[in-house]
C-alpha cells in the first residue's frame, strides 16, 4: 500500500486499498458508518442512502465510492446524522415497525441504526400500509410489514444461491416490493430452503425461521448488550 | 425552587407504561420531592388544571381519548409521549389496515359464540372508536418521546430528571428500547 | 372478474409467435410485454409464466419489470382504458371536471373496473399533448382537445362497444403547432445530405466539427456533445451503441413529439451520424409509451431510409454500416435518466444506475453508448452540413444554436418555438400572445424552475435558464399552490421506489400538500416541506429525487401566501378530520348524539 492510499475519516486517517469504495476502507479500519443496504459479501446497492457521507463538502454514498487519496470525509457529523434519522423515521413510517411484537427485536439493524441515532420517535404522519403475511413455506415465513427494501435477499438468492427467489420489483412507495419467483407468488412454491444463505441475510425481521423464535430473550440479544456502532467497529 | 406540577393518564394503553413509573421503586420518594402529581391514576383526580409536564400513555383509539389528550394539551406546557403506543400506535394501530367497519362487525356480530340476535353497542356512555389509530403526535403537538414497551423504570427516572432538571433529555445505550 | 378468462390460454399461439418475432430475447422484454398485452388486454400471472420460460429468465424477473410500468397491467384490463393525462395544464383546461363527466356517465369511479369489466377511467401523467389538450389515451391510443360534446359521445361508444378503429377519425389527429421556426426547423435539408457532409470529414473530423459547435445536451442537462461522442468513441467495447431518448417525460414537454412526427428524417440521420462518429453499428430509439401511435410512421421513414441506402449496411457505398429500431417505453418518467432507459432498453424495471461508471463507457449492454436528446440528435445535422463555426454562431457564448420550446398554458398561440439561445421569457410571452397578466412561468418542467413576473427578462441559454423545452406559462388567475400540488403529486406517482429520501420523501411531500389543500394546515407543514426538499436534495439517488422538491421551493420561496392563505391556524394541526374519524363507527352504531362527534379544532 502506497503513502498517497489514505483518505480523512472524521479527521482520522484511513488507509484503502485501490478499488475499495469509502465504506470498505473504513470497515478494514474498523470504523463505523452506518448503514442498512450495505453488506460485506455483496455488492453494494446505494438505495437505503443511511451511509452518506460528505466528500469534500458534497454529499454521497459511501457504499458507491471509491475512496481516493485526500478525501475528506466528514461521518458523524450532528448534520449528517440528523439526516440519517429523518431516513430511518421515513423508513419506519413507511412500513408497519412494532417492535414489541417482532421476534428480530434486539437483533435488528434497522432498530439497532435508530438507536445509535437517538431516534425517539418516527415523528411523520404513518402510512400503515396493508402488507402480507407469507407463512406457505415449512420452515421459513415471511413479515413484509418490516421490509426496508433492501435488496440483501435478492442478492443472496440470485449471487450465493444462484435461485432468484427474490426479485425487486414494482415501482414507487406503494408499488415497490418484494416479488417472489412463483406463479402464486407465495414462498412455499418456490424452491427457496431455510439452508439458503438468503434465509438468513434479512437485516430486519421479514425472512424469520420458523420453530426457533425467542431462544435469546429480549434484552440479551446482540444490539443489547452493545450498540450498532460497537458491534460493527469490532468486526 | 418549587415543585413541577406532572399529569399523567394512559389513552389506549395498557397501563404498562405506569407500571413502569412505579419501577423506579424508592426513587419514587425523591421524585416526590421534585413534583407534584395534578391528573393521575395515582391521586385520582378526573381532570386536569396547569401543569407543568402530562405524560401521555397509549395512542388515541376513540373520541374520549381525543378529549383527554386535548385536555393535556391545553394544560401541560411539555407533553411527552411515554411507551411505544403513543410514540407509534403500537400493538392497537395493528388494526389500521382492517376496516373498522369489519372488525365491529366481526368482533360484536359473527364471531362464533356471540348470543343470538347480538349488536354492535351503541350506549352513548361508550366512546366511539376512530376509523385508525394514532400516535398522539398525529392529533396534537407533543414535545418530548419516550419509546418502550414500556420504558423501563431507569428510562423514566433518567428521562425525567433530565427534564426536570432542565436538560433535553438523551437515553444512552440500554436505556433507549422500542421493546 | 372473479373468474377472468386465462387469455395466454385463449389462443395458444400468440404469446410463442411473438417470443418468436424477438429472438426470445430478454432484452427485448418490453417490446414482449407491450405486443403481448396489445393483443390479449392484460398479463395474467400464466402469461408471464410462459414469457419468462421462453425469454429464460426467472419468473419473478419478469414480474419486476411487469410490475414498474404503469402502462403494463397485472390485473384484468378492460376492453377500454381510458387515461386522462393530468399535467397542470390538463387541468386548466378542465380535465378533472371533464374526467368526472364521463365517470358519471359511466357509472363508474376513477380507478375502478366496472363491474361488466367493460371500462376503466384514471389519470396518467402529462402525456406530452399540452398544446392541445385536454388529452386522454385510450387503449393507449392519443386523443386531442377533449370537451364535453366528445366526452358525450365517448361515453356511447364505450357502452356500444364500438371498436377503436371506428371511432371519429379527427379524435386521434395530433397537429404540430409549429408557430416559430429557426436553424433547425427551417433547415433545408434533404435526407442523406448532412450524412454525406459528415463522412467526407471523417469519423474525427466530425467530433471536432460538433465540438467546435459547442453544441449541448438538448435533455436540459447541457453535456458537450462532441465530447460526449469523444469519450464514447475513445471507450474499449465489443460494440458501440447510440440511443436516442426518445422518452420525452417532463410534463409540459412535446418538442420530440413534434420533431419525430415532421422530422423523423432528421432525427435518424442525427443518429447516423452519432454512429458514424463513435463507431457503432445500432442504434436504439427509446420512445416513450404515449407516442405508439407514431410507430408506423417512423418504420416506414425507418424502411425508406434503408432503401435509401441511408441506413443498413454499406452506407452510402461507404464501408459504414448502421440500423436503427425503435423500442418503446411504458408508462416511467424516471426512464428519461439514461441509465434507467438503458434498464428498460435491457428489459428491466428502469432504475437508474448508480454512476459513476457512465453510460459513455458502460452503458446498453454494458458497452460504450452514447445517449442523446432527440432535439441534440436533429441538431447535429445542422452542424455536420455547416460546419462547427457556422453553428456557433448561433445563440450565445455558452449557449450554441437555437432550442425548441414547448409552449403552453395561459397562452393565444401555445405550440412549439424555436429560438436562438438568449432569447428572453418576455419576448417567447409576447410571441406566443399574453392576454391577461402573467403571475409565473414554469420553465423545464416540475423539475425546473419557476420564474415569477419580475423576472420576465432573463434568459432561455445555460447561462441562466437551462431548460429541456417545457415553458408553461400562469397567468394572474391560477393557484400557484394547486401547481406545485399537481408537481408534487406527479413525483410521488413517478419516482422509482429505489432509494428512501426520494420513495418515501415524495409521499411524505404530496400528503403535506394535500394536508394543506383540505385546510389542515399549519406553519409546521410547511417547515416539514422545508426539512424534506433539504433532505431530498442532498441524499437521492438520482435527478429525479434530487429536484422533486424544486417546483415546491419555489413557489414557497416565490408565492408563499398562496400557501399561508390555506393555513387553518397557526398552531399544530392534524392531518386528518376527527370528525369524519368517527364516520364508520357512527354508521354502525347509528348513533348521532353529541358524543359521536368531535370538534375539528378546540
């Protein structure tokens, strides 16, 4: 790695390796950016926008680009993470998010983001859209009141295991959704099994295994006993 | 200085999230030095006069409620918002995308193991429920939101000593629970 | 329709035949889903089944890509479809009264099938017909200058069952309302003349040529086409691609509508030579949905051409080959993006790419494309016969050439114009015939800008205001507020869905405005459209979410007190009337005391 391969984080500086994107360079450096979309084994999808940043003063996707040699990247600045907070209360009053009732509580990115951005509220008027339950699959039932349309699963289905059970498709707040590769449209006529990597990629609690809910009681759960931040810093 | 005047009720909640005041066990005796309750299932009193702080529970389900929290409204210079159902509706606004008219038919009519002849209760006593449910924010202006099904006892003690001792209030880690 | 035929299963034939026709090609999936739908009404759950087997594709892919466009139905059509279009200026010209009319006459509610599954009435967006409307497409079909009298008679029509075809002739005419020509609608030319120009300079000669026209993007954007073509050329690629965009979606905009029906001759050959300069040997014309019914026209000018020898293979005797076919969109304005287009051109839901790379470098098929405007393309002729110094001659330093504007509203003449770059607002009003006063002009459509009467003397050029055609003008009567309403409500139908500022903000945005509109609002409502254009501004994945907010801003900055007059009181209001909340409740009960209502404010 050259001596020019390093960029501002927060003032701190962090080396990259060339190709990697911002979000990448910090993640090897052990620093936090938030983000819901973004996972480590793919590629990066840009939609749920959590990760932008400010890049010489303009503002991007840190999942998307590239790091360069003298960037100044500002992260948790008080402006950038009250813009993450209005996106997380967009996407909790877009779907249908109780989480007293959800099994993924404690252990959910999306809850876990919006604690770390001191989220108290959802603060918008809610939408509390009419979605469906798809329990039709033996192992595995699907809440699409929690999706954040993340795409995580299309990418696990389609990349790690090369079956396309879930496509993205519709269009606008309440066309776009979670589209299923049968003519039912229902999980249980898919081939989609509960050993698929797709089965357990659903940052929030849509894609839930079915038999194994609450063997960890809430308030043990990963993001209990530490916050997002420190849980990510530390892979 | 002279003690703050707290109202407190609960709309469609559960009661939980008082439950969850009385957590805070011995406290309750320092906090007692600090406030004095107006409106309250714990002294009683039916309506509400100036307060200082209302500590709303349960989001709003019918007319009474829209009453009640006008009420504090009017009076409390800081409404907060306590528990998940005022923050967000909560397991009540998991009604919202049925119809109103399908679950009173449902729940006062064809349910199995209904009397014969059964009818929707139309009493003027009973207040009528709103098509949906709301968080309270949907109705009246609130301040301040403390999410937790409930908030636990430390929350409540730390959110409002902060407020009482004038600070904006900040859960930290642990303390901040939409569970 | 409980029971709604299988159509695939009607006439086993038709979707095989025409899986046939396009290779079975999934990226010629639109075109699949368009012609199959044209012939069996609507795509039903076994249809798509059998289109994804054949394409080799998952089903659910072809799912996605059905479910984006509007124009594509998942669910039982109706053997008429009628769409009113609903930009701003459909809607001074009374189309909401005249839509409501045929409703009526119908028995029937906007967006409903009737119960004989006989007709549906709903509004699309701005169907590029501003100069004449108010418009409609049936069946997909355009039709001009509705009025009563013709909602009347469409009515009867509809429940006779008469056929299309037989319909009054004169419904479906679209005119020109060409009312000022210049450089490029007066340009003289005959078909293979700049083609000709162009091959004697050479591949390169002509990117200098174009360069030193300073000849801009046309789409709004203002991109150096010479370097466009450089850059395109220069990029490593099995093949190379031009792509016109056709997908003239800014509400407001009908310039290509204009230049693709009298002009067809022009815009090809600005594609030639797009493919003579960057060295491709197709070209994809991307046409949005609402121009269908120009299809034949073009493939004939298309077929003409070939004859020609102006466009298959040895062009011109010279050893340059190049085709172009046409593809349609279906129903998505955020398909103007070009990285969308070139989703849809590859048969998927048209969401725009994250960039960089660009389309320059990767782009149809992931190989270098050069994405041009329909005016630019035409445009391009005028360089290659003249010469880049000629052309730069024309309009001002930053600003070569003359742009096409597609006047309409509060206008005598509305129509296309054609002016040098510079000319000023004032002088397109007093060309186009103002009668009453003028309060704003909305210039490059919703996601332009609004310039209110003190500002009458700036420019149409980059310099200061760029603009991809659109100039709807308001005069003193109109509700500034009901304009940035119906512009908000257009992006919350149009955005994509992709990302969350834009997908859910543009909600968020039209249900403010709509809280405003019913009379429940207050000063926070417009402090919350102030927190989301600030938000959605900076953080959207695309244009489209990145101006969603402009047509707002300005008229909040421009025309405040057309909002504050809408205000119920200066303290928080809710969305929503509590009164009418109790409304299933008291209905069931039958109770009507003084319980069973509550005050809106106390």
């Amino acid at each position: 790695m050259s001596e020019q391969n390093i960029f501002l984080l927060d003032g701190e500086e962090i080396a990259f390796a060339p190709g990697q994107t911002i979000m990448q360079a910090a993640q090897s450096a052990h620093k936090y950016i938030p983000h819901l979309c973004w996972h480590p084994e793919f590629k990066p999808h840009g939609s749920c926008k959590l990760c932008t940043v400010k890049i010489n003063g303009r503002f991007g996707s840190s999942c998307t680009v590239e790091a360069a040699a003298g960037q100044n990247v500002e992260n948790r600045t008080a402006e950038l993470d009250d813009k993450r907070r209005t996106l997380l209360q967009l996407l909790f009053v877009e779907g249908n998010h109780f989480c007293p009732s959800c099994e993924k509580s404690g252990d959910c990115l999306l809850q876990a983001t919006a604690y770390e951005m001191g989220m108290m509220t959802p603060h918008f008027d809610h939408f509390y859209p009419d979605r469906p339950v798809d329990a039709s699959h033996p192992d595995v039932m699907l809440d699409f009141n929690r999706c954040i349309l993340c795409s995580l699963c299309v990418q696990a289905s389609e990349l790690a295991d090369k079956k396309n059970v879930f496509v993205m498709g519709g269009r606008g707040m309440r066309g776009r959704k979670i589209i299923l590769n049968s003519e039912s449209g229902k999980l249980g006529d898919t081939d989609f099994s509960v050993d698929d990597r797709a089965a357990s990629i659903c940052p929030v609690g849509v894609i839930l295994k079915k038999r194994v809910g609450f063997v960890v009681p809430y308030g043990e759960r990963t993001y209990d006993k530490a916050p997002v931040s420190a849980v990510e810093a530390a892979k | 200085m002279s003690k703050l005047r707290v109202a407190t009720t609960s709309l469609a909640g559960c009661f939980g999230c008082h439950m969850s005041l009385l957590d805070i066990d011995e406290r309750l005796l320092d906090l007692l030095e600090l406030v004095e309750f107006d409106r309250s299932p714990i002294t009683d009193i039916k309506h509400c006069g100036p307060c200082d702080l209302g500590i709303i529970e349960g989001g709003v389900c019918n007319a009474e409620n829209v009453h009640v929290l006008r009420e504090f409204r009017k009076n409390c210079k800081i409404l907060v918002a306590t528990g998940a159902c005022a923050v967000n509706g909560g397991l009540p606004a998991q009604r919202n995308h049925l119809e109103l008219h399908d679950i009173l038919t449902a729940v006062y009519q064809t349910e199995g193991g209904l009397a014969h002849g059964a009818q929707i209760p139309n009493d003027p006593e009973l207040p009528l429920p709103l098509n949906q449910v709301h968080p309270i924010h949907e109705v009246v202006k609130v301040d301040y939101f403390l999410p937790g099904c409930p908030p636990s006892g430390d929350a409540i003690w730390k959110f409002l000593t902060d407020l009482i001792a004038g600070r904006t209030p900040s859960l930290g880690h642990g303390l901040l629970h939409y569970d | 329709m409980k029971t709604a035929p299988s159509p695939a299963l009607n006439d086993p034939g038709i979707v095989p035949a025409i899986l046939a026709r396009h290779g079975h090609d999934a990226t010629r999936l639109m075109q699949i889903l368009r012609e199959t739908q044209e012939s069996l009404g609507w795509l039903a759950p076994e249809t798509l089944t059998a289109i994804a087997s054949g394409v080799g594709w998952p089903r659910a892919k072809v799912e996605g890509t059905a479910a984006f466009y509007s124009f594509f139905h998942l669910r039982p059509r109706g053997k008429y479809c009628v769409l009113w279009s609903d930009n701003i200026t459909d809607r001074m010209l009374g189309n909401r009264e005249l839509m409501q009319a045929l409703c009526e006459k119908l028995w029937l509610e906007p967006g409903r099938l009737s119960e004989d599954g006989l007709v549906s009435v709903n509004t699309t967006s701005c169907t590029g017909m501003c100069d004449q409307g108010p418009a409609v497409l049936v069946n997909y079909r355009a039709v001009t200058r509705m009025d009563m009298a013709r909602v009347e008679q469409m009515a009867e029509l509809i429940r006779n069952q008469v056929p299309l075809d037989e319909w009054p002739a004169e419904w479906f005419q679209v005119t020109d309302n060409i009312r000022r020509k210049d450089a490029l609608l007066d340009h003289g030319l005959v078909p293979g003349e700049a083609l000709a120009a162009a091959m004697a300079l050479g591949p390169q000669g002509l990117i200098d040529e174009v360069k030193a026209a300073g000849l801009r993007g046309r789409g709004g954007a203002g991109f150096s086409t010479g370097m466009k073509w450089a850059l395109c050329r220069d990029a490593a690629g099995e093949a190379h691609y031009v792509v016109c965009n056709a997908d003239e979606g800014e509400p407001g905009t009908f310039k290509d509508r204009v230049l693709l029906t009298s002009y067809a001759d022009l815009v090809f050959e600005g594609m030639t030579l797009a493919g003579y300069a960057i060295g491709a040997k197709r070209g994809l014309m991307y046409l949005r949905g609402e121009y269908r019914y120009m299809l034949d026209a073009l493939e004939s000018v298309l077929a003409r051409r070939r004859a020609e020898r102006l466009l298959g293979a040895r062009i011109l005797d010279k050893d340059f080959d190049f085709d172009i076919e046409i593809h349609f969109g279906a129903g998505a304005y955020v398909c103007g993006e070009e990285s969308a287009l070139i989703e849809s051109l590859e048969g998927k839901p048209g969401r725009p790419r994250i960039r960089p790379p660009f389309p320059v470098t990767h782009g149809y098929l992931d190989q270098p494309t050069a994405v041009n405007n329909v005016e630019t393309l035409a445009a391009a002729c005028l360089v290659a016969r003249h010469g880049g110094t000629w052309y730069a001659g024309l309009g001002t330093g930053k600003s070569a050439g003359t742009k096409l504007l597609s006047v309409s509203g509060d206008v005598e003449r509305p129509g296309i114009y054609e002016y040098p770059f510079g000319v000023t607002v004032a002088q397109v009003l007093q060309d186009a015939g103002v009668t009453n006063c003028i309060q704003a002009v909305q210039i490059s459509g919703p996601s332009g800008v609004c310039i209110g009467q003190d500002e009458l003397e700036r420019r149409i050029a980059f310099e200061d205001l760029p603009t991809a055609g659109a100039f709807m003008v308001f005069d003193c009567t109109r509700d500034m507020f009901e304009v940035a309403r119906n512009f908000a409500h257009f992006f919350a139908h149009e955005s994509c869905g992709f990302c969350t500022p834009c997908r859910v903000g543009t909600q968020i945005v039209a249900q403010l405005m709509d809280k405003l509109e019913t009379n429940h609002g207050s000063p926070y409502d417009i402090d919350e459209m102030f927190k989301m254009h600030r938000l959605m501004q900076g953080a959207s994945h695309c244009g489209l979410g990145n101006s969603a907010c402009n047509p707002l801003f300005d008229t909040l900055n421009k025309f405040r007190p057309a909002y504050e007059r809408r205000l119920k009181s200066l303290d928080y209001e809710p969305a929503f009337d509590l009164d009418a909340a109790l409304s299933q409740a008291r209905q069931m009960t039958g109770r009507d005391d003084a319980g069973a209502h509550l005050d809106n404010m106390e």
